[in-house]
C-alpha cells in the first residue's frame, strides 16, 4: 500500500511538470488558434463567448448557424448533441465545434459520495478514480466539460455547498482537486472520454457571511492566498482546463469582475492559459449586486477583468460589439477570451473528432463503476464512536431492527448535485442489508418516520415495539438531498423533524443502538451520539452506500474515513475549524462552562478566554478524527534533525501498530506550526497525509519528507517565503492529538 502511495505521489508530482495541457504537445495549437481567429468576424468572436442553456432545439440550431454560440450546457442526449453539433460544424460559416458541458459532480449515472464524503477517503486514488469513472461514463453522453472539482474552502456547515466541498482545509482540499482534475481530463484533453475539469468558484465563495449562500464575504488578501487560493493553484497545476468566477462580492468586487484574482493572479503570476466562465448568470447578476448599472457594464466589467466565456446571461453577446465601437473593451480583450476559447478546443480535439461515439457496450452502470463506487462509500463512511466494542455485529445477533427515515431513502442518499443520477440503481442500507446478510440474520423494517423532516410521532411507537423484540437496532437519519446544496443554508444545525426523538425512543429500549447519519453536512448531533452505543457518519453515499454499509456493519469492511471538516457541538459554534489561530487569550482546557458557574458569580470569575460559555472551546469531533475496529499505536516520532535551513527537508519518522484484532487502514496525519510569524498563524496545519494498511500486530516505520519549502506563508509584507524561528510538529491520528516533536529553522 505503500509503495503504491509513493507511486501516486511520484505521479502527481510528475503531472504537475507535465500537466494536461503539456505546452510541447500542443504547439501548434497556437498557429490554428491564430490562424483561425484572424478569419473570424467580431460577431463571430462574441459568438464564441457566449454558452447557453437551451430550451428550444430550432432556436439554439439557429443560432448557432449564425456563430452567435460557443458552448452549451445541459444536453446530454447523446443524438442531440450530434445533432446540434454537426449544425456547428456543417452549417456555421467557419465550421467551429460547441463545447457541451454539463455539472458532472460526484458520478453521472454511477454516484460517488458526495464530495465531502470523498474527501473523509484522504484517499486521492479513489478520488481520482472516481471522477475517472464519472467522465467514461458522461463523455458517452458527448459531455465533454463538467463545471467540477469546487474546491472551495468551506469553514460554515451552515451553507449549503459545504456538501460539494472537500471540506475545511486547505491542503487536503488541494490534493482532491487535483485527483479529481486528474481523473476528469485523463492523461490528454484531446481523448474522446476526457473531460474537462473546471476549478470552481474563484475565489472564497465558502466564506460567505453567515454561512448564507450568495452572500458577502470577507477575506484580505493574505487570508486568500494563505487559505482559499492554493487549492486553485493546485488545480491549475494539476492542468485543471478551466476556471469558473464565483457569485460573492468579496470585500466589494464580484467575483465575476475581480481583476485581482482574474487576472493579475491567474493570468500573471500562475501563468494559467485556459478558459474562465462566469458562472450561471452571474454576469447579470452583478446588476443586482449594484455593482453594474445594466447588461452592457456587466459585459464590459467581466471582460475587462479576464472573463472568457458567459454563462447563460447573455449580456456578452448583446453588448460587447457596442462596447468595442465606444472603446469600452478593446479588440485586443476580445481576442484573448476567443484565444482561451479556441485552444481549449484545439487541445480537447474537438476540431479532428466533434461528435460522440456512442460506446457499442454501455458503459453506465459497468460492474467495475459499481464497485469503484462502493469503494469509495466504504472509505467515506466514519466511525465516530464504537462503545463496548457494538460493531461489527456478531453471529450471535438473530434479530436486527432496521429503521428511520433514511434507511431505504434511494433518491436521498444520492445526495445533492444530482442531475443524472437515477434513484432506481441507489442500493439503500435496508436493500442490501436484507439481500447481503438477510440470510444470517431475521432483518425487520419500521420506518419511524417517512422523512427526515417528518415531524409525526406517530411511527416511533412500531418502531420501539419492534426494537424490544430485536437484539441490536440499526436507525438511519440525517438530511434529505434537497436540505444541502445550492441555495440551501440552514441556521440551525440539528437534525430535522422528530429524528432525535426517534433515537432517543431507541435508545431507551436499552438495545444495541447504532445510529448512522446521511447527511450533507456536519449535524449537531451531540445528544444522538450520547444515546447511540455506535456512530456512524455517512455523507451522502451515492449509488452503492448501501453495501458499504452492510459490509462495515457486519465487520467484513473496517472503517478507515477521517472527518474532512470539524463537527461542531452547536450550531452557534460555526465557523469552527482546526487550523484557528491562537488568540491573545486561548482557552484553556478545563473551562468552566455555564451548568457550573455558580450563582451570583463575579462578572471576572468565569470566561475571559476565547470560548463559548454553553458549547465550550472544543468541538464535537476534530478535523481529521475517525475510529476503527482496530486500534493504532503510534511511537517513538523522530526528526532527522531539530534544525533545518530553507533548502532543506525533514524527515520525520513514527513507528504505528495495529494493536487490535482487525487488519486495518490508518490514515496518518503530519501537522506542523510555525510558533512565531510575522502576522499570526494557525494552531497547526495539515502538511501531508497517508493510509497505511496493517494487519493485526503488525508494525511498521511510516516516514514522511517535508520540504522545508512547504512552510511558506504570506507574510506581514505579502510575501511568500518560509521564515526562520521555532516550529511544532505532530504525527497522529488527528489534528487534536499526535506525538509531536519540536524543530527551528534557521536562515542558513
Ligand atoms: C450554478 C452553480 C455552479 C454550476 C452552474 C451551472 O448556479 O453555482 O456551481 O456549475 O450554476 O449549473
């Protein structure tokens, strides 16, 4: 296991210098770019500009006769998409092929877990496969870019897209873009199954205020380049083909407007020469931000600000022609987003092969996309607490209730983003429990409730006459697909409907209780973990969650996921993140907290540290946590040095055992912080992770080698450089506890 880690890493590493626009291959891209584009009309060009969602086959066939179109999204019949595009090419004057893009999250028929759950794997292979799978089997369907990876920071479970994230951290975040942009495009762009990634939403759309989607955020300079912009870096050195502009203001300025980070980040310091769409409409949008008085300024004030292409507002193409008449936009602009435009479909090889081969054996479904899917749904699955060792269930177990509301929910566990997904192939909890393990043990059913906002008490009764009558109870609970997602915030945190009363009834029986959320986001669930004997969490599973979680139910599967984000303890708790910074008062570990504060105390006796006097200063569960059947002893951490120059690297190595009963996988985790900086810094920072699968008793030396490089930050005078002075490091299973070790580094 770990040499192939190794290899993945190597792979990377040597992608990242190829990447899938590999300039070699590609240079004489830039000759038919310019050759082509000195023969096309400015109608032509705004043409190219413009992306539509049609409605309406003859209108959009029209219009793209006349070269008003460059790329469309949402068909994905594959004969329409022939159709539409031999219009395209057989038709319009210079013969141009559309682009066909589609929202290609998490699976296109085969649904991953959500991307959340996909990176609670820390496994960039399986990731990387996944979205492998989801491109063979959506470029079948002539979908050739998918508006994927988002790798927005997201720090507030109370915004909805948190579900589409990777979660809060910065470095874990980069590694699953850049598997997900591997897995999309493939090795070349101009493969008929590859299909383009898009990094999206540039920049720090996760950071809006209140956690409520759409809204303001916030974030200096420094913040975005030390916490939001490096996943997008990541992506773009992953060779991600295209960028998508957010729909925030930051500190004023759209994203889809904001030259800064359009231009003067992505263009001039990362060099990056693909593609940046708006995203929807968010060109038109800008009118209600008030920062555009009507379409034609929010046209001019895109592209001047580096925007290429226009998603469905239209003010590009009904504009920009007067706008270069005035001199509000030069050619030269004009010429730029057409040139990104067109060498995006030069290298995806639109011009040699514009239509979709329909696969003679379908590829939706193929065995093999199934079994990638449970996989990744086994390692996405986190076993957040295990008492009197609950799971997995024993041959002695005759009778299991199965029960709440989402236990047999097929279009609720797909989860949110799905467009194309179909809820007749999800295989739920219920389904495969009975068909995988039915034959060992008498399976009932009672729902409890009929979904997961169902307020009625009426079915708890059935189903706690039913658990008297079993030896364990299994309930799922958790979140609708509809309850996360775009445009879906909540303030409040805890389960909906009458979920906690339905465990808390459970729990009352005195049976085994195992509960297992399904959600797409971080719950409260601090009473339901103190009722339940076993936690699971499960963000949203995909199509094969079901057998996943059979199999870590009945022990043949061993969970290995790790939280990608903090689990707060009250929804007042958000934002809450791991790498905070310290504060001029930290709290400290005992705090007295609000039950115990005596009455009549002095208004000095209590707090005066940073910490919520009813939730405390910890969370419900830390970045990075997650249990196993197993258990894993961690020793003797050692440094090849306590002191290091700029150059060089450090070495650190710990000896990890399994000390339990079961083979497992460990994910070990390498934080470091840097004590002193010239502006303030996190606690810690996640700077490399591995699964290291050992058998039990096993042991082994897991090394990590970190270059000194690696702990470079922006500065008080906006730099990025490593500065000298004391660090921290740990190596553990978590962010919250690790064997740690102390090192400088010293200007040499
Ligand atoms: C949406 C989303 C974006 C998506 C686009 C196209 O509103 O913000 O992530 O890719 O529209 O569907």
């Amino acid at each position: 296991m770990k040499a192939r880690n190794l290899m993945f890493c190597a792979a990377l590493a040597t992608l990242s210098l190829a990447s899938c626009t590999n300039k070699e291959i590609y240079k004489d891209v830039e000759a038919r770019v310019d050759s082509l584009l000195s023969k096309m009309t400015l109608d032509e060009k705004l043409g190219q500009m413009n992306q539509l969602s049609p409605w309406n086959f003859d209108e959009l066939a029209e219009k793209v006769r006349k070269g008003e179109v460059g790329s469309i999204l949402n068909y994905t019949d594959p004969e329409l998409v022939n159709k539409i595009q031999k219009v395209a090419v057989e038709e319009s004057r210079l013969g141009i092929p559309l682009i066909v893009a589609r929202d290609v999250i998490h699976g296109y028929k085969t649904i991953f877990p959500i991307p959340l759950g996909q990176a609670a794997t820390f496994n960039p292979e399986i990731v990387e496969r996944g979205a492998r799978v989801a491109a063979l089997e959506a470029t079948s369907d002539g979908i050739r870019w998918t508006f994927a990876p988002m790798i927005d920071i997201s720090r507030d479970a109370r915004w909805g897209r948190i579900a589409e994230s990777c979660g809060e951290d910065p470095y874990l975040t980069s590694v699953m873009g850049a598997a997900m942009v591997k897995g999309f495009q493939g090795d070349s762009l101009d493969n008929p199954t590859s299909m383009v990634a898009c990094a999206k939403h540039f920049v720090a759309y996760g950071a809006a205020e209140g956690g409520q989607d759409y809204n303001s955020t916030f974030v200096p300079e420094r913040t975005l380049r030390n916490v939001y912009l490096p996943p997008f870096k990541a992506a773009a050195e992953a060779g991600c083909a295209t960028f998508m502009t957010s729909f925030n203001d930051n500190d004023g300025v759209p994203g889809t407007a904001n030259r800064f980070v359009l231009k003067d980040i992505l263009r001039d310091e990362w060099k990056f020469d693909g593609m940046v769409v708006t995203d929807w409409n968010s060109a038109g949008e800008m009118i209600s931000h008030g920062f555009c008085t009507d379409g034609k300024d929010a046209a001019e004030k895109s592209v001047n600000a580096g925007v290429d292409m226009d998603m469905v507002s239209e003010t590009f193409i009904k504009n920009l022609k007067l706008s270069v008449d005035e001199g509000k936009v030069s050619m030269q602009a004009i010429d730029n987003a057409v040139r990104n435009i067109l060498r995006l479909k030069f290298r995806m090889g639109l011009f040699e092969h514009p239509y979709v081969d329909v696969p003679s054996v379908p590829v939706k479904y193929a065995e093999t996309h199934l079994q990638a899917a449970k996989e990744a749904a086994e390692q996405s699955v986190i076993l957040m607490k295990n008492d009197s060792r609950t799971l997995p269930f024993t041959d002695k177990m005759r009778t299991l209730l199965v029960t709440g509301p989402m236990a047999d929910a097929p279009y609720e566990q797909l989860g949110t983003w799905i467009f194309d997904g179909e809820q007749e192939h999800t295989q739920t909890p219920l389904k495969a429990i009975k068909e995988m393990y039915g034959d060992k043990v008498n399976v009932v059913y009672e729902p409890g409730l009929g979904y997961s906002r169902d307020k009625s008490l009426n079915g708890i009764a059935k189903a706690v006459n039913a658990a008297r009558r079993a030896d364990a109870v299994v309930v799922l609970v958790g979140e609708e697909a509809v309850l996360s997602g775009e445009g879906h915030s909540l303030a409040n945190l805890e389960l909906q409907g009458a979920q906690r009363q339905l465990v808390k009834a459970l729990a009352a029986t005195g049976k085994p209780l195992v509960t297992i959320v399904m959600a797409g986001r971080p719950l409260v669930i601090a009473e339901e973990a103190e009722a339940s004997d076993a936690l699971l969490y499960s963000f949203h599973p995909g199509t094969m969650g079901g057998p996943a979680i059979a199999d870590i139910l009945f022990g043949k599967v061993n969970p290995s996921a790790k939280t990608p984000l903090t689990f707060p303890r009250m929804s007042g708790q958000v934002p809450v993140y791991y790498a905070h910074n310290n504060t001029g008062r930290p709290a400290k570990p005992d705090e007295m907290l609000i039950d115990d504060i005596p009455v009549g105390a002095g208004q000095t006796s209590v707090g005066g540290r940073s910490f919520y006097l009813d939730a405390g200063a910890k969370p419900l569960y830390p970045f990075g946590y997650g249990l196993s059947y197993t258990s894993f002893e961690y020793s003797d951490l050692k440094l090849s040095s306590d002191t290091f120059g700029p150059e060089d690297e450090i070495t650190a190595t710990v000896e990890l055992r399994n000390a339990g009963r079961y083979d497992g996988t460990e994910v070990v985790q390498l934080y470091v912080q840097d004590k002193v900086g010239s502006v303030t810094r996190p606690v810690k920072e996640l700077k490399a992770f591995r699964r290291i699968f050992l058998k039990a008793g096993e042991s082994t030396a897991v090394s990590f080698t970190l270059p000194v490089s690696e702990l470079a930050f922006w500065g008080y005078d906006m730099r990025y450089k490593v500065e000298p002075g004391d660090f921290k490091l740990w190596v553990g299973t978590n962010s919250a506890e690790g064997l740690s070790a102390d090192f400088a580094v010293s200007v040499r």
